[in-house]
C-alpha cells in the first residue's frame, strides 16, 4: 500500500479577557500599556483612578501531518479475469436460451 500523508488543522478561538477596577486619588491624568496582545489603560480624573485592561482574543492554530494509507484501485485486465467475465456472460445467455426454448414449447405446442 502507498502512505500517504493527511494534513488536520485545528483552530481554537480564545475568549477576551477584561479586567475593570477603580482606585481613589487626586489629579488628571491618563497612562497606556501595551505588550503583545495584554493591554492596561489607566485614567486618573481628581481622586478616582478607572483601571482598564485585558487581553484581545485570539486564534490558535495547530497543523499535524498524519500519515494514513492510501487504497490504490487497479483494474483487473489480466486475460484469466477476461475468460473468467466472458464466461459469466455466455452461461446468462445460455440460460436465458433454455427459458425461452421453455416457454416457446409450452405455449406454441
């Protein structure tokens, strides 16, 4: 048999992360945080700080190569499967022949 090698992806979607919490101070002011896909944003207006964070969503795709076997169909073109399928045909036709013969001397006699 021939191997042969069969390709599964596999896709896994990740669900966003958000964290929100608030912590009590003085002044305005604002501050960004961004590294690789987490991300914190801080806002601070008079005595209330406004934390806002959390990861984006994601996709995960992991390929594996799986060898399988592969069925390969060949044609019987050898002359003993000829002889083998010519025969078949000619014992149907010899028997449908004899029913006929059969029916002929019931009905014409």
């Amino acid at each position: 048999m021939k191997m042969t090698v069969m390709t599964v992806t596999d896709t896994v979607v990740t669900e966003p992360i958000a964290v929100r919490d608030t912590v009590t101070i003085s002044q305005v002011d604002t501050v960004e945080i961004i590294k690789d896909k987490f991300r914190v944003k801080i806002m601070r207006s008079y005595d209330t700080l406004i934390i806002d964070g959390g990861c984006d969503s994601d996709t995960i795709v992991n390929t594996i190569e799986v060898p399988i076997e592969t069925i390969v169909y060949a044609e019987h073109n050898t002359f003993l499967y000829k002889i083998q399928k010519y025969g078949f045909y000619l014992f149907l036709l010899l028997i449908f022949i004899r029913v006929l013969q059969r029916l002929a001397e019931k009905y014409i006699v």
